[in-house]
C-alpha cells in the first residue's frame, strides 16, 4: 500500500505540473493578454495611459519577459536571478491581485474566502448523502411502486432543474413572499447579517447556508439516488443475496448487511469524484445568493481579467480532481476486501 501510494503521489506531482503549465500559457494565451483591458478603445484609463505607462506596466508584473521564463517565475519563483524577489506558486508565493483586492495577495485573498466555500460545500455534500443513499435504497427494494415513480419523479427533476432558475425561485418564495406574508423568511444572501444582535452567530450563518446548499445539493442528490438504486438492483440479483434469505435471514438483514455494502463499492467513484464539482459547482450559487466564498471570487476575477486569482483557482480545482481520483483508489480498500493495492 505504501509503496502504491508513493507511486501515486509520483504520478499526481506530474500531472498537477502539466495542468499548471496548460493553466498558464491557455490564460496568457489568451486574445489581448491580461493587459487587454487597458488597450480597449473608450477605456477609462485611456487617455491616462501611454505607450511609455504600458510598458512599465509590463515590465513591473513581469509580462515583458518570454512566455516560458514567465511559467517558470511564476511556478518557481526569481529570486535565483539577480534582484529577482518572487519565490513562485510552489514556495508560497501566490503573487498579488490585479483587480479584485488590488495590492493583497492572493494567498490572504483565497484565505478568506475558501473556508465558505467548505461551508457550503461540506453543508451541499453532508445532505446529498443523507437523502440520495436512503432514497435510493428504498426505490430498489420497492422497485415498480408508486413510492419508487416519485422518487423517480423526484430524481429527473432535480437533474434537469436549472440551478440558477431554483435558486432565483427559493429566494423569490422563501424570502420575499414569506416576508410579504408576515411569515419567517430567509435571508436572500449573504454569508451573514450586515447588522442585528444576532449578527454572525452560529443561527443567523446557518440561516444563511439554507438555501445555498439546498441548491448545491439538488442535482448531486437526484443523479446520485439513481446510481444507488441502479445498483441496488444489480446486487439484490445477485446469489449471495438470494442464498441470505434461503437461509432464513430476515429481510432487514439482507439489505443492510449483504446488498448495501456491496452496492456502495461503484457508488463510491461516482461521490469520491463528484467532490471536486461541489467546488466548481459553488460558482453559480454562490453569485446567486452572494455566498463570499471562491466561486464568487472566481467570476469577480474573470470578468475583471485577474490573472493571479483566476490561476490559483484553476491550479486549486486541478488538484482537487488528481486528490479525488486517489481518494476514490483508497476508499476502495475499506468497502471491497478483494482490492489490495501491493
């Protein structure tokens, strides 16, 4: 295990590399540059803006060197040239915000905002599990029933439900008709009070986090309670599973101790790698309710051309895709005793 583990870190530190490198030059390679807003005719900054201040500004963010010396500074940092003071991505180094957060470095930037994003997305993960498992158990063991064709039901319409179409609905019926009904509403967005007594304490964030991960969660739970109840369906098939209630095992007992477990193995990959969609997927809800978390930061700082931000977000959801397939990988050892990795 140890040495299949190492083989594999190996093998990740490659492709995180490889997809840094992709990273950087698609986003410089990109039409104008990341300069382009400034070149644009009836830019604000234009008549401000000479021929000279451009090139100083290029030479300062250090887009006047080659596109390749540029990746590496960027990866390894300059400070083995002379006068060079950047240590690079790899030593800690995340360079410093154009336009979001002018003059603070993206490292404090994603600091405060990441941990809102595991909020939401631990919140959208922790509740998809407890319906879409159960939801799908129950519709396999009552295959054909009336139970089964609305959970059905209820799974096509999460998987075809547009997320920012649901959670424009939430908000229009559970925050703005509740408040005109004189009913208890939720908070619109946000990640908690501007002002009140209650501002910031553990009920108004939860308030808060309802309707974000309620969305969030939505499509991950319908797509998921039909992988569980397809392959509920195979394993109560299986002759094992018949051989248990020839035996007399009583009903409760066969689902839970023989079909579930063997179930969860292919549920597995399906979960482990829908992990790092959670992240990306928060990009639309959270600009929905105004959740202060990375997707957000993500669309501020593309539609703001800020290269530094939009690079770290990137390279943060390429290694969240390389860790989750070598989670899935590992998590197999404890559902399946027939995997062992040597």
């Amino acid at each position: 295990m140890v040495n299949y583990l190492i083989r594999r870190l190996f093998s990740m530190t490659i492709v995180i590399i490889v997809s840094s490198f992709l990273i950087y030059m698609m986003l410089n390679l990109a039409p104008g540059g990341p300069l382009w807003e400034l070149t644009q005719a009836g830019s604000s900054r234009e008549s401000a803006l000479t021929r000279e201040d451009y090139a100083r500004l290029e030479k300062m963010l250090g887009l006047d060197k080659p596109m390749h010396l540029r990746y590496i500074i960027w990866l390894a940092g300059d400070d083995w040239l002379d006068g060079g003071t950047r240590k690079g991505v790899i030593r800690g180094d995340w360079g410093e915000s154009w336009r979001v957060a002018q003059g603070m470095s993206v490292m404090e930037l994603i600091s405060s905002r990441i941990g809102n994003t595991i909020i939401l997305s631990g919140a959208a993960l922790l509740l998809s599990l407890i319906i879409a498992i159960p939801v799908g158990i129950i519709a396999a063991v009552k295959q054909y029933s009336k139970l089964d064709y609305a959970l059905t039901a209820f799974a096509f319409f999460g998987v075809a439900m547009p997320v920012f179409w649901f959670g424009l609905m939430l908000i229009l019926v559970f925050s703005l008709q509740f408040k005109a009904w004189g009913l208890p509403a939720l908070p619109p967005g946000g990640t908690e009070s501007l002002f009140g007594p209650d501002q910031g304490s553990f009920l108004d964030r939860l308030q808060h986090l309802i309707m974000p991960a309620i969305v969030l969660s939505l499509f991950q739970t319908a797509s998921w309670s039909r992988y569980m109840r397809s392959s509920m369906l195979e394993v109560l098939k299986q002759d094992y599973v018949r051989t248990a209630r020839a035996k007399g095992v009583i009903e409760r007992l066969v689902i839970t101790k023989h079909a579930v477990r063997n179930a969860l193995i292919p549920i597995v990959t399906v979960i482990v790698l829908s992990l790092p969609s959670l992240f990306n997927g928060a990009v639309i809800t959270e600009t929905i309710f105004a959740w202060n978390g990375m997707g957000r930061l993500y669309i501020n700082a593309l539609t703001r051309g800020d290269y530094p931000v939009l690079m770290i977000f990137l390279l943060i959801s390429a290694i969240l895709v390389v860790a989750a397939n070598l989670l899935a990988d590992v998590v197999y050892t404890f559902i399946d005793p027939r995997i062992r990795y040597s």
